[in-house]
C-alpha cells in the first residue's frame, strides 16, 4: 500500500462480531489508523490509538447511499444537509452521492465547485455531487467530469424537472457524456407516456399512481436509453429500477455487452401498489411502485448482479404537503435514516441472502458508480464502519428520524439493524441515537474517467 497522510484519527474496534450474524460470526477487532483501515485481526494491539470495545455488536462497513437528495442549497427548507446527513448516520451511512433537481441546478465547472463547497462545510458524511446533464450545461461537460462521478439525466420529468424527449437531443447528452469519460444516470420514465397517463386518469387518486406513471414508461424508456448507449458508447446506470421488465431489459443488455448497471429502492422490494390505498401520499414516489411480481424480479436482479445497488432516493417533503390531494402532492419519501435496517429486513424476510443485501448498499454501491476506497472492512479502505445489534427490534416512529420531514412510510414497521454506532474515517461520527462532533464532509475519491 502506498504511503498515505493521515486523513483521520486511530480507532480499535474490539470484539464486534463479523457479519453476518448468527452461528459462523466470529469476534474480530478492526484497527484503524489515520482514518483508513490498517488491520483486521484477533487481539489487535491498540498501539496508542483509541480503544472502543464492542463486545455483543455486529460489524459492517459504513453504506454507500447512491441516490439522495437534500435539495440544499436552493430548497434547504425540506431537508438540507445538516438534517440529511445526520438522518444518512442514523442509517448506517457514511458516503451518499446527491442529486440536485432543484435550483442552482449543477450545469456548469463553477455551479459544481460552489456546491462541493457548500456541501463540504455542512455534512457530516462523505458526498459526492453528481452533474445535471441538460443542453444547457453541454459547454461545461467536460470541464464537469473531474468532479463527479456520473451525470443525471432525467429522460422523464419527475420533481422540479421536466424530462427530455428530444431523440438527437438524447443522443448529443449521451455523446458529451461518453466524451468526458463518465456514465449517465438515467431517470427513465418516458416522457410521452407519462402525459398520457395524465390524461387517461384524470380523476386519479394517489392509488393509482402506478397506473399514471407505469411500467410500460419505464420499459419504453430504458429500452431508448440502452439504445442509446448502444449508439454513442456511453455508460449507462439506469436509476431507481421498479419493474421486472426493466431488470430484464438491463439484463439482456449487459449480455450483449453493454455497459448498463442500474440501481433500486428499498421502497420497490419491500412496498406495492396494493399499499396505496393504506399508504395514499407517503408512498407516491416517481417512478411508481409497482406490482409484488415486480419486486421479486428486481430481487433477482440483485441475486445475479443485474441491479448492482440499493440507494434510497432519499425525497424529503414536509407532511403537510403530501397530505395535500394527489394531484398536488409532492413526489419523494424521507428514507435514508433507515437504509440498514431496510436492507436488513431484506435478510429477515429471507427475500435476499446476508452477503448479497450488505453487498448492495457498500461495495457493490461503490463500485457501480466509481467510487474509490469506500464499502469494504479491508486494509487501504476509509475507517467507515457500523455496529448494529441484529436482535435488537423496534418500530419505526417517524418524529425521532433526524431528517427533516419527520414522518416515514414505514411508520410501525418493526425493524432490526439500527446502528448503535457510526465510525467515519476513524471518528465516531455517530452514538446513542445522535451525531457526534462537528460537522465535515469530504469528497468521496472518484475512479479515474472512462477511457
Ligand atoms: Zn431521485
């Protein structure tokens, strides 16, 4: 390993057992040192460094959240970085990747500079800021991709952003993306279909939200945006997946080879459409949730590596304008103060193996959006890890999440895996239900661009 600056303090985690729980777990102490893991092991000398015993708490790395938005600057007031991050460390997470689809939208080198700045003041996890890639921020492209990892793409309109139908338009986004060595991250839902939907349910109610927005605009849109892809040479990651075709679709692509990964939502594999009528609001989400048999195929999508991540598309709206009447009610729920305990309970259901679920939301995450250093327990990577009681079940009370929007979709869901402690970069960022120290965040490292 290279010799590296120290970035961080020194932390020995003690006796915390290895994940997943249960009868092959064993006690192993991880040693870090200078924000980065230097040793995992058995009876670990300390060295100096801070001792944290952790006897009877399960070990895993600090989660990656793929798609979150805190809408700050611009729209602080539903959620903002300070509230988001502490709700991301009340879910086990130490790096998130945002999306801005609210003004100053990121379409140019300084607008991304002043937003990295901003963000890196406020949070209390690690960030990576993704671009928009619109025809306005086409000149700024390139001078871009050194500082994000992908750029977004919104092929249908979802909150606060109309989506693009153009075809040559498309074509031209996805070309300066190719050029500039980064993938696009897609919200396919096509654009067309969407209005009519509009149109053919006039009188719909929030339990027919999936009818309005449906499969079919998901399919018909990721079918143009891996032809697309196809075309320019461009990387695709298709975001927040919600149907069995689109997995599907996903997947013959990768076996032709294509380069197209793709992510979902915890509110697609453990939420249907038959919630809505319970649910109303709370659960109107774009794209849609769908049908159970949807989320069994997206399930095997993240078996077989189809559907690489889980990120919550964390979208905070305060309560009172999601009790507004469907048609004016906000798209977007709150849910990255629960992305452990929800890709936990993935594992209690038996819906999806230990290794796979934790895969999803750590290296997996990481790695099918180029993120360096983070989502592994080993030597090299960044001091982040979470210690959770997997035994330990309560029920979800929105009021005590510490984001802002203070109410939850799963409101009474009785869950397991809420971390007792958060460690990032070697400091213990979070304990006893609340984030410690100062607030600070660093830019996550971002693989070199694509060739
Ligand atoms: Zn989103």
């Amino acid at each position: 390993m290279a010799k590296q600056e120290p970035i961080g303090p020194s932390l020995l985690v003690r006796g915390a057992r290895s994940y997943p729980p249960g009868d092959g777990s064993k006690p192993v102490d991880v040693l870090i040192r200078g924000g980065r893991i230097q040793a995992l092991g058995d009876g670990l000398d300390p060295d100096g460094a801070e001792v944290l015993e952790a006897d009877g708490l399960t070990v895993i790395p600090g989660l990656l959240d793929v798609h979150v938005h805190f809408r700050d600057p611009g729209l602080a007031r539903k959620e903002g970085w300070e509230h988001g991050s502490a709700g991301a460390l009340h879910g086990g997470v130490t790096g998130v990747i945002e999306v801005q689809n609210n003004p100053p939208l990121s379409v140019s080198r300084e607008a991304l500079e002043a937003r990295i700045e901003h963000v890196r003041a406020r949070s209390r996890v690690d960030f990576a800021c993704l671009a928009n890639l619109l025809p306005d921020s086409l000149p700024e492209v390139e001078a871009m991709a050194p500082l994000t990892p992908a750029f977004k793409l919104f092929l249908g309109g979802s909150t606060g952003l109309g989506g693009q139908t153009d075809r040559d338009t498309l074509r031209t986004l996805f070309a300066a993306a190719r050029r500039a060595g980064r993938p696009v991250v897609g919200h396919c839902e096509d654009e067309d279909l969407l209005r009519e939907g509009k149109r053919r349910y006039p009188d719909a109610t929030a339990a027919e939200h999936h009818l309005v927005r449906s499969e079919e605009a998901e399919v018909r849109s990721i079918e143009t945006a891996i032809a697309l892809a196809e075309e320019t040479g461009a990387a695709l990651h298709v975001f927040h997946i919600s149907t069995a075709r689109g997995v599907e679709q996903v997947r013959e692509a990768r076996a032709r080879g294509v380069a197209v990964g793709s992510s979902t939502a915890p509110h697609y594999l453990l939420l249907s459409a038959e919630d809505a009528p319970r649910l109303g609001n709370r659960m109107r989400v774009n794209p849609s949730i769908k049908t159970r048999e949807d989320s069994a195929g997206i399930l095997a999508g993240l078996l077989d590596g189809t559907v690489e991540a889980i990120g919550t598309d964390h979208a905070p709206h305060p309560l009172e304008e999601k009790e507004r009447p469907y048609k004016h009610a906000p798209s977007g729920m709150p849910s990255v103060d629960l992305l452990w305990p929800l890709t936990f309970e993935l594992v209690r259901r038996n819906l999806l193996d230990a290794e796979t679920a934790l895969a999803s939301v750590s290296w997996r995450a990481a790695e099918s959006l180029g993120i360096l250093g983070k989502g592994r327990l080993a030597p090299g990577y960044d001091g982040d890890l979470v210690l959770f009681d997997p035994t330990a079940v309560r029920g979800v009370v929105g009021t005590e999440l510490p984001s802002r929007s203070r109410w939850s979709a799963y409101e009474g869901m009785e869950l397991a895996g809420f971390p007792e402690v958060v460690v990032r970069r070697g400091a213990i960022a979070f304990r006893d239900g609340a984030p410690t120290g100062e607030a600070g965040g660093a830019p996550l490292r971002l693989a070199p661009r694509l060739g």
